[in-house]
C-alpha cells in the first residue's frame, strides 16, 4: 500500500523513535513495525470504545507480517489508569506468556497510550512499545515523550516513568470516527503549542477555526504536524524533566490536573479541565503583572471559538489548591505554575502566593 507520509523524528540518542504522520495507514501499522525491527509477539492493548473500531484491523496488519497479537481491551475512560487495572493487566500478561521480545502495542486516545506504556515500561524491567494514537490529543500530546504512568485516588499521573515508544503511528482519518466531545478537547493541547512556543502557530490556529472545526484534513494534518515538531524539540532538549526545559509543556496542567482530581477522574475529559486550567494561569499571570488584559482575551477568545470551555465549574478553592500544592512542580509545598511572559513564551514560576492563586480560579 502506498501513503504520503510525513515523519518526524525525535533525536534521543539510541532512544531516537520516529513518528509517521499519515492519512489511512493505520491499516499499514505490520509494515510500520517491520521498520522499526519487527516482532513475534504483540500484546495490543486498548479500549471498550475503540476496540469495535480499530483493533481488527491493527491486528490483521500485524498478522500480516507474522506477528502473533493477543488483545487486551480495558473499560474506555479515565477511571481504567489505575494502579488495579495495571494489576490486572500485568496478571494478563503473565498469563499469554509475554517476555521480553514482546511488544506492547497502544491502540487508542491518551489513557491508553499513559496505561500501555506504564505496563510496557514495567512488565519483565521494560518492554519495547508501540504508540498508536486514535484521539486527537493524544496524537499531538500524550503519545510523543515518553511520559507514561497511572494515576492515584488524590493526584493524576502520579506515579510512572519516562519509557520512549519505538515509534508512534499517527492515521488522521481515525479523527473522522472520534465523537465531537472527544475531538475538540484535543484542540486545547493544540492551542496550548502555540500559547507556550510559537506565535505564529498561534495566529494561524485564530485564522483556521472554521477548518479545524470541520476537520478538514489539510488544516488537521499541519496542526498535528506541527504540534508533534515542538514537542519533539522540548523533550530533545529536556527528556526527563532534568532542566526545568520540559515543565513548559504543563502550561494550565496544574489547575486541570488539581479540577480532574477534585471532580473525579472522567467527569471533565483531560482537554477540558486544560483548557479551563490555561484561562486559570492567563488570569494568574495578569494579576502578576507578567501578560496584559489582551492577552487573556486573545487566548480566551480561540479557546471559546473552538469549543472549548474556559469557565471553571463549581469546585471547592480551598481543596483545589490543596491539590495543586501535591503537584509534581510543587517544591515543599509551595506552589509553581508555568506562566506566560509573552504570546509563545512561558516560564515555571516559583513560590506564586497563594491568595493570587485563588483569586486566580474565580471567573
């Protein structure tokens, strides 16, 4: 079969992966990993809404090189990344008879991709893994980085590790099948590129709304193209969080993470709570003096035109910044935020009073 394919590579050293962005070769993913040095035994991992979808034909492309692929399908939704979920799967595995030339395939949006890759990066001391993004945030976002982990009762994604992929297969048209809900929560991880590292991106996304609502696939394959390249830069620059290079990537990430917490992991889905957590930090970052009052309309402005929510919901302030003060970018408590300067710049901000923060979460 042939494709236009597009590759960005992620220059790690002997992690380097690449990712391919395409239109239909989703179905070409057995080649995809010929490429990449093949295998015998998959163990495809994904979920109850996008098994029905996708998983028969992953598993017949993979077949089609003589890959043997048992699939494991978890509960779609937030609540599957949990420390019992693993457990169940990592008892499946070792039911199948996984080893250590197994690969863990990820087949599905970022829940997916984080569960898989925590299993990958602890079954038998780390398996090699495969990303296969089927939700628009996950194929500009989660999949790319190596990021990978569960989250606990009291804090998202609290525990995991850094475990690169081999690569990551990006099928635009799978955006075609993902519900509308879905869909636009990707395009606050979209905005959030352009907010943090390039302006210019940010000015075409205000100058494509009407594209990127419709999904038109041109406008969809630039965006995610393009998302994929700066994050790709970032994690070159700082893979595990070392510099403080990385934490630019969490802009809005600690107000969303602290709103998923608190209103229960599923109620908000992750582009959301970000979307909401980027208009937080905006306001946060005005009333510090670091960004003016046009700024936050801009931003706030391109969110609401894509369909995005940019009001908090009723929520305690006082069990959110509870929260926000176990963030993993907290330093004894005291609390940091990844704050803009200018439109395509931001820095990790230390010691934020606290009354600026909660002034911060009022609307």
């Amino acid at each position: 079969m042939s494709f236009s394919l597009e590759i960005i590579r992620v220059s790690l050293g002997e992690r380097s992966y690449p990712i391919e962005i395409g239109s239909g070769n989703l179905a070409d993913v057995g080649r995809f990993l010929s490429t990449l040095g093949g295998a015998d035994h998959v163990a495809l991992i994904t979920d109850s809404n996008v098994e029905p979808l996708f998983a028969a034909a992953v598993g017949a492309s993979f077949a089609e090189f003589d890959v043997e692929v048992d699939l494991l399908v978890v509960e779609a939704g937030e609540p599957s990344k949990s420390a019992a979920v693993a457990d169940s799967l990592w008892q499946k595995m070792l039911e199948l008879g996984a080893d250590r030339k197994t690969i863990v395939a990820a087949l599905g949006g970022g829940v997916i991709g984080d569960l898989a890759g925590f299993i990958a990066a602890t079954y038998a001391r780390g398996l090699r893994f495969l990303q296969i993004p089927t939700t628009l945030l996950a194929q500009v976002d989660s999949s790319v980085g190596g990021k990978v982990g569960i989250n606990l009762p009291g804090a998202k994604n609290m525990v995991g590790a850094f475990w690169q992929p081999l690569g990551v297969l990006i099928d635009t048209e799978v955006l075609s099948r993902l519900p509308r809900r879905e869909f636009i929560s990707g395009l606050a991880e979209v905005v959030k590129y352009g907010v943090i590292l390039d302006a210019d991106f940010f000015a075409y996304l205000e100058s494509h709304v009407a594209e990127l609502n419709a999904r038109q696939p041109e406008a969809l394959r630039h965006v995610i193209a393009r998302s994929c390249r700066l994050k790709a830069d970032v994690v070159e620059a700082d893979e595990r969080e070392t510099s403080g290079g990385r934490a630019v990537l969490n802009y809005g990430h600690t107000f969303a993470h602290a709103l998923e917490t608190v209103s229960g992991y599923g109620e908000l889905l992750h582009g959301e709570a970000v979307s909401i957590g980027m208009m937080c930090a905006a306001r946060l970052a005005e009333r510090m003096g670091r960004i003016d009052a046009d700024f936050v309309r801009r931003q706030q402005s391109l969110l609401e035109s894509l369909g995005l929510p940019t009001k908090l919901p009723a929520a305690d302030a006082d069990e959110l910044l509870e929260v926000m003060s176990r963030d993993k970018k907290s330093e004894s408590g005291r609390l940091r935020f990844v704050l803009p300067t200018r439109l395509g710049q931001v820095e990790l901000v230390g010691d934020v009073d606290e009354d600026d923060a909660r002034a911060a979460l009022s609307t």
